[in-house]
C-alpha cells in the first residue's frame, strides 16, 4: 500500500497535464467579461448609479435558470461600482442558501449585523434585538447600503417572507443611512408567491437572464478553456458535447464548466494526453450522481425519513407499506410522524427529484395507490444508505 501511494503522489508532477489554470474552469472563478450579457450588465449598473451621488438606489430582482450569470453579473457590476464610489457605497453580498449562515431569521439577521461589524453571538438572543442591533449597525455605516441577497427564494421557502417586509420597510427608520436590496433568485414565479405589500416595495425594477443557446455555451468553453487547458487539450467535438448537454437543461453555463472540468480532471487521472468525449460521458455520470447525493443531504429531515423508509425494501412497495415503516422510523429517530397524506405529498417530491419513481395505480374499489421503487443505481443506493446512516444518524 505504502508503495502505491508513493507511486501516486511522486508520479502526478510527471504526468502529462491537460490543465494549465483549474481554476478558470470553476464556477468560482469570476472573469472580467462576460459574453453575452451585456444587456443584464448595463440595466443593473444603470439602476445602480445613483448611489455614487448619494441616492437610493430602486430594489431589484434578479430572475434566470441556474448558470444563466445571475450572481456573476452581480459581482462584476459591484466590483466595478466599489471601485468607482470611493467608499460612499456600500455593498454587502450573503448567499442565502448556506447552511449556518442564512437558514434561519436571527442567523440571517445575526449575519448582515456582523457584515457591518456589529458582534452577535451564534444563539441567544430575541430576534427582534437581533433586528435592532442590525439597524444600529446600518445607520452607523452611513452613506447608502446595497444588500445583495443571492438565491433568496430559498430563504424564502425555509422562514417565510416576514424578514423581506421588514428590510423593504427599513429605510422609514434609519436616519443616516439609506439601503436597496438587489434580490437573486432561480425560481421565475417566486414573487407570485410573496405577500403583496412586500411584492409591491421589494420589486422596483427586475431583469430577467434568458438561457444560453449551445452555440453561446460553446463559446463561453472556448474562452474559459484557453485559460484553463494547455494547448490542443481538448478533442474535436468535446466543447460541442459539453456545451449541447448543458443546453437541453435549460442552457446551464455552470452545468456546462463542469462537465469540461470533470472529464479535464477523470482524463488527466488516466494520464491522457487530451480530453474526449468518453471522458464527457464519464463525467456526466459522475456530475449526476453527485447531484443527487446534494439533493438528499440538502432535504427537509422528514423527507428523508420517508426515503430511509423506501431504502429499508428492496423491491416495488406501496405507499401503505412505506408510511407504516415511517412510523416506526420516525419513533425510533425522535421524529413527531406526520399523516399518510403528508408522506404521499412527500412520496411525489421524491418522484419529482428522480430519486423515485412512484406510480399510481388503480386497486378498483378499493381505490388509488403508488407502487414504488428506487430510481437509482444500486450502487448510488447503497451510497445515499450509508449518508443517511452516518451523518443522519437514521437506525
């Protein structure tokens, strides 16, 4: 073993590399042009630009599919802003689906306090003092605020829509300070859900990023991978795959970068010379699964009581079958069980990720039923068993 490792290690600065710069293939990565979307770059800049004489700024909502540039235009266009304002603009960025950041109101609020320098400790306080200390933080700063509230539907779904009444309403109580709130989100319908007095003061001014085409896609690879790639890394048709994969899901940029970046990364391990479309097939594979283990981990823990439950039969089962093992589950894992007409709630949202497939089925008078069974490679299967045992502790 000791000798493997060795070979491994001491061999890797001698194989033929096809990656010059990794990181100008990530999504992190966040260059200084961004083609195609010049549009989206000069409407939010152009609303943004009265904070540099000291206005306030409209709200605005940014609406797009994954990977359609929304959070990188959004950096770009603050980078730039920062770079002009001499420090009377403020700009403040928070992803709002990070765990332990923005999951709940107080952490959210605990969290913008301390982006202003404000001490708040993890737990402990009211909310509302919470609020306050953020308020007293704000009109401290001075000038104008800009909060940019990335994936902010998400949010949204976990705490409801109370803190987004309270920072539309801000501004009537500081006196210093005047603040706007650039809102992100993935979900086009998301402001149809909103409580309307909140719809009618967050939501200004919007722009919506449309999907990129393959032909885009294409050459947003092209650009990225003569950064990223030594020269001729890359085989005919590699960049046309990756880019066509991405487009039937709904034009997805960041779908695409990493798709070339992980079949960059399975090529570079066999020690080929230059990625092809085997290692883009292998890649998807991988990318696939890989997203589906996010999907489990990132659900509600009831809904992963339910697929603990579905895990725990091998074969089709019934939704009868599965919500008596929930019950039992979730006595055994301190969980208060919901109803049967939950759990076939939750059965459907299963179905609807792919992890599932649920059928429904007629028993004649004895009425409707779904037959269900994984939808998963055994081997993903047996994956997501062990995650749910080990970091959920599901017995």
């Amino acid at each position: 073993m000791q000798k493997s490792l060795d070979d491994i290690f001491d061999g890797y600065e001698n194989k033929k590399r096809i990656f010059k710069n990794k990181k100008a293939i990530t999504t992190s990565y966040k260059p200084d042009q961004l083609p195609y979307r010049d549009n989206e770059i000069r409407t939010l800049a152009s609303i943004l630009t009265p904070s540099l004489v000291g206005d306030r700024p409209s709200n605005i909502f940014i609406f797009g599919k994954p990977g359609t540039g929304k959070t990188a235009v959004s950096f770009l266009v603050s980078k730039k802003l920062r770079e002009k304002s001499n420090k009377n603009v403020n700009l403040f960025y928070l992803n709002c689906k990070m765990r332990n950041v923005a999951d709940t109101e107080y952490r959210l609020m605990a969290q913008l306090a301390r982006e202003l320098g404000e001490f708040v400790p993890v737990t402990g306080l009211p909310t509302d003092h919470v609020y306050g200390l953020f308020f007293k933080a704000l009109d401290k700063r001075g000038g104008v605020v800009i909060l940019v509230l990335d994936e902010i539907d998400a949010l949204v779904e976990k705490i409801g829509d109370n803190f987004l009444y309270n920072l539309t309403r801000i501004n009537e109580d500081l006196k210093n300070t005047q603040v706007s709130i650039v809102g992100i989100s993935n979900n086009l319908s998301f402001l149809n859900d909103l409580d309307p007095r909140v719809k009618s003061s967050l939501s200004e001014e919007e722009i919506l990023f449309h999907p990129y085409n393959a032909t885009q896609l294409q050459d947003i690879l092209r650009k990225r991978s003569e950064k990223a790639f030594r020269e001729n890394a890359t085989e005919p048709g590699v960049l046309e795959k990756c880019a066509a994969l991405a487009a039937q899901e709904h034009g997805d940029a960041r779908r695409a970068l990493d798709l070339l970046r992980v079949a960059a990364e399975i090529g570079e391990r066999e020690g080929a010379d230059r990625v092809c479309e085997r290692h883009v097939d292998l890649a998807e594979s991988k990318i696939d699964n890989d997203r589906i283990i996010e999907i489990v981990r990132s659900q509600p823990r009831q809904s992963q009581a339910v697929l603990w439950s579905i895990l725990t039969r091998e074969g089709d089962v019934y939704t009868g079958d599965i919500f008596s093992i929930y019950e039992n589950i979730c006595s055994e894992n301190g969980l208060k069980p919901l109803t049967q007409r939950r759990v076939s709630d939750l059965i459907a949202e299963l179905d609807l990720l792919g992890i599932i497939n649920a059928k429904v089925i007629s028993k004649g008078r004895y009425g409707r039923t779904r037959m269900i069974k994984m939808n998963l490679q055994v081997s993903l299967a047996e994956k997501i068993r062990g995650i749910l045992q080990t970091d959920y502790y599901f017995q």
